[in-house]
C-alpha cells in the first residue's frame, strides 16, 4: 500500500496513490446495480431486476429524491449508504446453509453479529459523470443515534436490530419475517448515525452480505489484483502468491476480508479498496454489459445478494450514469486521530472528531463543484457546521503506517 500523510499536530489522514481508500465489498452493489451505461440488449437484462430485487423500507421521507425524467442526466445530487454486512442470513432473511459458510470461511451461523465491516456514502453530483466515494472505518468511535451512547459505528445496525426484535416479536413476526424487518431496523438506525456523523442526508441505501459478495464477484468473471507480498491466513482463507492475479467467490472474499497478518485494520480497507478500483475497471470499461453470458449471470446475483432501500428506480438511476466511466470514481477516507482509543466496553476504537469529519466531508464534495439535492445554486446536501482547524496530520502514537509498494499493488 502506498501511503500520504499530511498536515501538522497528531491527526491522521491517510490516503493511497491516486486519492484511493476505501472499504469495499458492498460497493460491488453500487458498481453492479447503479452504475451501467447501457442499451439494447443490456437494458434489457437490467429490466430483470425489478422482478427480484429485494428492497427495505429505510429512507426518511424527507431524504427522498423524485425520479428524474428516463434517459436523461441526473438531475439533483444524490448521497447513496452503500454496507457490507457481516450476516449469516441471505437477503430474505434465510440462514445460509453450512457448506456455504464452510466455503467462505464464514463460521457458523452463530458467529458474525450483523456489524456493517463496510461503511462508504458515494455523492454522485448533478449529471452523474462522476462520484466521490468516502468510506469511514468500522470501528471509528462516536455517537450512535437513538440515544445508545457512543460505540463503534459498525455496531449501529445489530444495536437497532436488536431494540427491535422485542417489538417485532409482540406483533407476532418469526423466522424469516422477523430477519427481514430487524434488519430494517438496523439499516435506519445506521443510517441515522452516518448522517448524525458526517452531516450528509442519505438518499439511497445497498447493502450485501457475505455469500452475495462472492457472488458478484463470481459473476463478473473476477477481478485482478496485485500483492506485494504472498499470504497465508488461516482464519479468513487467504492464500495468494505476490504479484498480480484473477480472483473470485471465496478467494475474492478472503481477499477483502483478511485481517490476521496485516499492520492495521487501515491496510485491510486498502485491500478492499484495491479490489473495487479493479472491480469498477471490470464492470465499467471490460464490456461487461455487451457479453450476455456474464451480464446475465449479473443479474442473478444482484438479484440474490443486493437489498435496496424501497423506493429507488435503479433501472433509472442507472441510465441516469451512462456518461460514468472508472476514471471518473474518486476515492477517499475520513480523517483519523488513532487507531488505538481505549473505550469503556468497546475495546481499543479508531478516534475520530466528529466536527473535523464534517469538514472533512464538505471540503471533498465541494471540490466537485455540483449542485446539492433540493438546492440548484451549487451546493451538495451538506447541513451547515462550524469551521474547524487542519484535517490531515502527520502518524500519531497509534502506530498508523503506510509502507513502501510497488506501483498499483497492496501489502
């Protein structure tokens, strides 16, 4: 991973070469799903997704955007919650059977907990040629909305569903009923802390799940990566030489999952931001959308391993982003302080400020230039917040580092 650090005092920002670093298997929702300049044949297929595609009741009323007219350019800004949940359930709330965890070195179906490992909000701007991909660490400490005190953001979703299962089961709801809707729950509370966090209001939400993960990537044939360094991990299955190589279904899993041999949970997100950057390459300029074999087997999955927020006419959206190429995705991280924050029950958490994010977060999306959802004079859906010092500092104490790699490959 190749890393740059900037700034002065103990803040810490670190970003890969060419601006990238973010968390990333859910973002295969987002590539899959939205971001498909297409006609004929291939819009044909996409049609397939409506009859299908499992959605959730999670967008406030207020954060609704209307559909913009068919065919052409988008026409307000737009913040999509894009999560990677660390479920043992399909999409309709099912178990996945054992010989599937086995296959994804997942566990049982007891392990996990419903944590969002993947936390990215993509701003698309008016016209949607281009989008800004910010991604937050999982255990970034701060306030978890509802009045649940401050945790790790990755807990915001089992803490919802868990309030709700109570509720859930007085109205009579079980198995798989019960799944679905606590999983609702978890999605809003979630989304409630991101936009409490980062002071952007949320309009879209996709989520998937480990098994859907897999098969995305399956499903668009692999996708290349390249390590500095050959690994071997037990726990997550990871066993890959150096150099450059095609993964896909459990190795590309392993891949982004990996944990155990890595600096920091920082460098995982490089992995995973790796394997998105090459990901949206494969999907955007591989002719993904003129092989109907591969676009086909697309479809399914997404049909299969993506949940959208209720509402959302992707098929839309997507013709909305035909101009958009992989060139045209820019990617970044929010601003750290430590990796090392001791906590009451949390263990050690990712210190972050809340009001530095903000900052953080409005100064990236205003490098766009791009008018702002329900605002045509140039702004971009951020609520106001006060003006804050530097964002980007030198490595702390916490032991942050970003070695030397070679040139488009990852530790």
């Amino acid at each position: 991973m190749r890393g740059i650090i900037h700034g002065s005092g103990e803040k810490v920002v670190l970003l890969t070469s060419r601006g990238r670093r973010i968390g990333g298997r859910v973002a295969l929702g987002l590539v899959s799903t939205a971001v498909v300049g297409v006609t004929g044949f291939a819009w044909t297929q996409l049609s397939r997704l409506d009859e299908a595609i499992v959605t959730a009741d999670v967008i406030a009323p207020s954060a609704q955007v209307p559909d913009g007219p068919a065919g052409e350019p988008l026409k307000v800004a737009q913040n999509i919650l894009l999560v990677g949940i660390d479920s043992r359930t399909d999409t309709n709330g099912n178990p996945l059977p054992q010989n599937v965890l086995d296959a994804l070195h997942a566990g049982s179906g007891d392990d996990g907990g419903d944590t969002t490992d993947t936390m990215i909000v993509v701003h698309i701007p008016a016209g949607g040629a281009g989008a800004t991909a910010i991604s937050i660490p999982r255990d970034s400490y701060v306030d978890i909305a509802g009045g649940f005190g401050k945790h790790k953001i990755n807990s915001a979703y089992s803490r919802g569903k868990n309030a709700a299962m109570n509720t859930l089961r007085a109205q009579g709801l079980s198995g798989p009923q019960l799944e679905v809707k606590a999983n609702e729950a978890g999605a809003k509370l979630t989304i409630q802390t991101i936009e409490q966090f980062t002071g952007l209001s949320i309009n879209h939400y996709a989520a998937v799940n480990l098994a859907g993960f897999s098969a995305l990537s399956e499903a668009v044939g692999g996708v290349e990566v390249c390590l500095n360094n050959p690994v071997q991990d037990k726990f997550s299955g990871a066993s890959f030489p150096a150099g450059k190589q095609l993964l896909s279904g459990p190795q590309a899993l392993a891949f982004v999952r990996q944990r155990h041999g890595l600096p920091s949970d920082l460098d995982r997100i490089a992995r995973q931001q790796a394997f998105l950057s090459s990901m949206a390459k494969t999907v955007l300029d591989a002719g993904t959308f003129t092989d109907p074999t591969r676009l086909s087997s697309l479809i399914g999955a997404i049909q299969g391993s993506v949940v959208l927020d209720r509402g959302w006419d992707v098929l839309g959206f997507a013709q909305q982003l035909r101009g958009m190429s992989s060139g045209a995705l820019k990617f970044q991280t929010i601003p750290v302080q430590s990796l090392s924050l001791p906590t009451p029950s949390d263990g050690d958490a990712v210190k972050v400020d809340p009001a530095e994010v903000k900052a953080f977060v409005k100064s990236a999306l205003n490098a766009t230039s791009v008018a702002a959802v329900g605002d045509s004079t140039g702004g971009i859906g951020i609520k106001p917040v006060a003006a804050t010092s530097s964002i980007a500092a030198p490595p702390s104490s916490s032991g942050a580092s970003t070695p030397p790699a070679m040139a488009g490959c990852v530790n």
